[in-house]
C-alpha cells in the first residue's frame, strides 16, 4: 500500500502498542489485588513494568505489528497480533521460570501473565476496530455518497463489500444486499442487511439507489438480463465484479469493479462438447491452422492445446498477430509444440512448401476476408482468398492425404447478398464436391458473427461511445446472430470430429439481436443516456449488407445430430468435374481482375445471390444469369 495513505507514522502505532500493553499490566497487577491499589508494591511494579516494556518492545519489533495501516486491520492482522502477545506471555512465562531456577523472588504471577495477555490482546484488537470503525463512519456521512446495492450476498459479495469499506477514495455507501436465497434474507452480513432480490424494483425506488454491483458468478443469464433491464429502466448504473480468478486471488481493488460489458448479458449458458472423442481424434496429430492470428484461428489454436496433440502449425501472413499469439502460448504452454509459419493462402507455392515440410494430418481453414463492404469494392481479391486460398488448401490436403479438412465458413453464405458470402458459398461448393474424389474428408462449419472479433459492431460502438458518440447504426431494423469466440470454436472442434465428410454444419446461433437495440443498452451500460448524452445516427445499410442474416437458404433444411446445437445442413454437392470448370474459369477472371466479369461468374455458380445495395445490383437483371443458362451451373 502507498505509504502516502498513512494517517500516522509507523513509530506512533508502536508507542500506542506499546502504551496499551503498560495499560494492561497495570490492570493485571490492580485486578490481582482486586483493585486495592495501596496493597500493590511499587518496586515489583516497576520492575515488572521494565520486563513489560522490554518483551513487548522486542516481540513487536519481531513480528512488526505496526507495520499495517490501522484502518485497513484484516484477519491477517489479527492473527499476527495474536503471535505476537503469545510469544510475549511465552517469554514471561520463561523470565519466572530462570527466576525460580536461580533462586530469585518472583514479580510477576501467573495470574497476572495470563490477565495480562489477554487484557493486552483485547486492548490492541479493540483500538484497531474503533480506528477502523471510525474511519468508515467518516467515510459514509458524505452527503454526497452514491448508493449502492450489492447482488449476491456470498464471498464475492462480502469481499466486494470490504473492498470499498478499505478504500477510503471511493464515495459509495453500500445500502444493502440482495440475494435470491430466501435463506440468507433478513440476516446481516458486515453490519449490512440481506434483503429480498424479488424486491428489487421496489428497492430501486425506496433507497433512490444509483448504482448495482453483481457479486455473484451464478445468476443465470436470463435472470441476470431481467434484473439489468430493470435497472437500466430506472436509470440505475449496473456495474460487475472481475473475472472469478481474479477475485479469489484476494488482490482486488475498486478500480476493478466496472460498469457491465454487453458481452456478458449476450453470452449464453456454456456449452458441452464431447472433449473425450476429439482428444481420442486428435491426441498426437499434426495439425494446421490457417487464419491463425485472427480471432477464430488463435482460438482454436488456444482450445487445442488441451488435447495432447502433436505438432500445431499456425498459419497466417500477418507479422504481428502471429508473433503475439507465439508469445502468449510460449508463456502458457511450455511444452506444447507448435510453429509459426508465415504464408499467403493464395501463394501455392508457399502453401505446398508447408504441406511437403510438416504433413500436417488435420486441416482448420479459418484464413478468409470476411469485412462486406471492403470485399464489395474489391471482388477479384475476396475470389483470390476465399476461393483460391481454399482450392488450394484443399487440393494440397488430398496430394497429402490430410485425413480431415475443416472450413471455417458465415452465415452470409447463406442467400448471399454481398461478394464475401458469394465468395464463402462458392469456396462451400468446391470443398463439398471434392470430399468423394479421395480418402480426405471434407466438413463445412456455418455460423454468424462472433463477439469481440477483429471488426466486429460492439468494439465499434465501444470506441464511439468513449468518445461521445454518435454511435452509428446502419439501419433501425438490422438484427445479427451473436456467439461468442470460445463458444464458436468449441462447435468447431465438434464438428469436425464428428463429421464423416461432405457435410454443412450449422450451429445453433439463438435468438437474432436487434442492432438498434443493442446500441441502446451499451450506451446505458456505459451510464449514459441515449439520445441525450450519446446520440443514435442511422447512417443506411452498407454495400452488399442485408437487414437479417440466415443460416440455411429456402431449399435447405437441417437434421440434427447428437449435438444439441449443432445440425447438419442438408445441401446438394456439386459435381467436382462442373465445379472446377466454373472456379477455374472464375479465378482466370479474378486474376485478370475484371471486377464484372468475377461477379457476373458469381451470380452464375450461386443463382441464390443477388445483390443488394451495391454497384452489381444492375448484373441481376442481364439475362445471362438466369439460372440455368450456364451448362452444368449449381
């Protein structure tokens, strides 16, 4: 702790100690006389004094009893002061002992060693709670003190509690508890009432309260989002503890407890995956990565860590990500293997370098551009990366004799209407024809958007609400799928384990989330007010955006599988022979870099892809791509 928040030195709590222990030798002597003070002899008295003052100088000195700041006493205090007035009554106990053994007279009792340790022991416990006490009351007679009501009255509750009573900046007044359990309401926790959580739109108007802390890392999701909806409708600011691992560390501070993440109210209950199967899959295996500086690839590198694989190449052509990944693991995982290779997907030369150099045995394909509008603008590099890069890859894996391929694909694939989901449906379609032309297997995962991603809207809206807004929305009635990143990659790995080649998996992405809305309760998180200290501005969709996203297009459905929230799109494959026609003669036109051609070719394998508030719009109404006027379309 600072030694700038010391009220008094540490020489002055020792002569206090050190006070309080003569008080309570005196009371020992004058209790053993039953207070006939004219009985007791002044000589021994002194003497005894002397030894008194010399122990307890030296047992202090020991075991630095002055050492903590008196208004922060914690357990860890009280039981050193215990030592300390133990080892004291143990050396007088030892100075009577030599005494005796010497032949000398006696001065101090064992009547009066033992009044005298306790008396001494209570003395200096009861001076520390009186400073301790008084320095909280002072602390909470601001008139100007936010009121604040902790959720969840267990351990984090009680820590969270002591964390502000010891902080004597922070200008909260806990009000009370609240807790679900109906048998800790009524009860009083730190001289602080549990009251009942069922109450807690009443309570928000009887105590004018300011502020929530959630304490607790079990309220159920849902309940969680009630209670933070009532909250943000009485313009309650709803703040969070850190991270479990965090607070039972016991170094917590009150800069650590901030005001509630969008994340943690779009989060869902966690999901299960067969951990058995996939290790029995992929215990020593070599296995790639490609994308693995990105946001899914550095998870899944991360998720495959625990599996007792063998060799991890991670793949990626950028520097930095990569290098930052390889340091984090190196500190994590000290005997894991795994190897960065810098390489461009598209770069068949380099890619057949890496297959030629490490075998690897399973294949993750996570490397894509995935930003709508930038891919909009520049059609011949989102086919130069999503699909080329994944012919590559995927004809490299059959030359190898990968035993699985699995593609990271988007929910944009789905009745595309942009260039990049054309792209990932095009890069689905050639990877599903060629999942019969060898003994490699081929699996398709499908899924929305991921929380916290690189791009992603709700790091957006962070930085625009940081700087005071405005924060944009494309349209008012947009709606997006939300999963998170650990969540996603998780299905990930089940999926290719259970997949037994040719299949679209898709995941079980809940309920969509209304932007508009989302934007709203951020900026209220955030303790603001939307429209009056963040303002909303709906700038209009983008190029190539569309209001709601898909995960299946009109003439697919879905079987499930053992998996609750995966299932396995039904989708017809392609013949390899028309397929690699039709990406052949798209990539010569993406390498030519004839933007219409590319998307005019687009719209001839994907008959389902029509563009919507882009340039290409004009290219659905030419004749030429009507479905089935190209021999062998899909």
């Amino acid at each position: 702790m600072p030694s700038q928040i010391r009220i008094f030195p540490r020489w002055i709590i020792f002569l206090i100690d050190i006070s309080l222990c003569i008080i309570a030798m005196l009371l020992a002597k004058t209790l053993k006389k039953n207070f006939l003070v004219y009985e007791i002899n002044l000589l021994n008295l002194y003497k005894s004094l002397a030894l008194c003052l010399v122990v307890n100088t030296a047992v202090f000195v020991a075991f630095k009893t002055y050492a903590g700041i008196v208004r922060f006493t914690s357990g860890q205090d009280t039981f050193r002061i215990l030592l300390a007035v133990l080892s004291s009554t143990a050396l007088l106990f030892g100075t009577n002992m030599v005494t005796l053994a010497i032949g000398g007279e006696l001065f101090l009792s064992n009547v009066v060693i033992i009044i005298f340790a306790l008396s001494s022991f209570l003395f200096l416990i009861i001076y520390r709670i009186m400073v301790k006490f008084v320095f909280v009351f002072i602390k909470n007679v601001s008139l100007d003190k936010v009121r604040v009501i902790i959720y969840g009255a267990g351990e984090a509750g009680i820590t969270t509690k002591r964390t502000f009573d010891d902080d004597a900046k922070v200008n909260k007044q806990i009000i009370a508890f609240v807790d679900d359990d109906p048998r800790k309401v009524g009860k009083t926790i730190l001289g602080v009432k549990i009251l009942d959580a069922a109450r807690l739109e009443c309570l928000i108007v009887e105590h004018e309260l300011d502020e929530i802390i959630f304490a607790s890392y079990t309220i159920p999701l849902e309940r969680k989002n009630k209670i933070v909806n009532i909250c943000l409708e009485n313009n309650v600011n709803v703040l969070n503890i850190p991270p479990h691992e965090v607070w039972a560390k016991g170094n917590v501070h009150t800069t650590q407890i901030q005001h509630l993440n969008i994340e943690d109210l779009l989060n869902r209950e966690p999901i299960h995956i067969d951990t058995l199967a996939i290790q029995s899959e992929l215990k020593g295996k070599t296995i790639l990565i490609t994308g693995a500086a990105g946001s899914i690839g550095s998870e899944i590198v991360r998720q495959l860590m625990q599996f007792e694989t063998g060799l991890i190449v991670m793949c990626d052509q950028s520097e930095t990500g990569l290098h930052n990944l390889q340091l984090e693991l190196g500190e994590i995982y000290e005997d894991a293997m795994f190897h960065a290779f810098i390489g461009d997907v598209r770069d068949e030369r380099r890619m057949r370098f890496l297959f030629d150099s490490f075998k690897p045995q399973y294949v993750y394909h996570a490397a894509a551009y995935k930003h709508v509008p930038m891919m909009e603008d520049n059609p011949s590099e989102a086919i130069k990366t999503n699909v080329l890069g994944t012919k590559i890859l995927s004809d490299l894996s059959i030359q190898h004799d990968v035993e699985k391929f699995v593609m990271i694909s988007t929910d944009k694939a789905v009745n595309p209407t942009n260039i990049m989901g054309a792209s990932k449906r095009i890069a689905e379609i050639y990877v599903q024809s060629r999942n019969h032309s060898s003994g490699t297997r081929f699996i398709t995962t499908r899924f929305g958007n991921v929380l916290g991603s690189n791009g992603s809207v709700i790091p957006r809206f962070q930085q625009q609400i940081e700087k005071g807004g405005p924060v944009t929305v494309t349209h008012p009635d947009i709606t997006r799928y939300f999963m998170t990143i650990p969540e996603a990659c998780r299905l990930v790995l089940e999926a290719g384990s259970m997949g037994k080649g040719g299949e679209i998996y898709v995941f079980d992405m809940g309920d969509s989330v209304k932007i508009a809305d989302l934007a709203r309760k951020m900026i209220r998180l955030a303790g603001m007010i939307p429209e009056q200290d963040i303002k909303i501005a709906f700038t209009g969709l983008r190029p190539g955006e569309k209001l709601y996203e898909e995960l299946l297009n009109d003439e697919e459905n879905t079987m499930p599988t053992h998996h609750e929230k995966i299932m396995i799109g039904k989708v017809k494959p392609g013949v390899f022979a028309v397929v690699d026609l039709q990406v052949h003669d798209l990539l010569n036109k993406a390498m030519r870099n004839d933007n219409q051609e590319v998307v005019l070719q687009m719209k001839r394998m994907v008959p389902e892809y029509i563009s919507q508030n882009s340039q290409f719009e004009v290219l659905d109404t030419m004749q030429d791509v009507i479905p089935g006027s190209v021999p062998g379309s899909i």
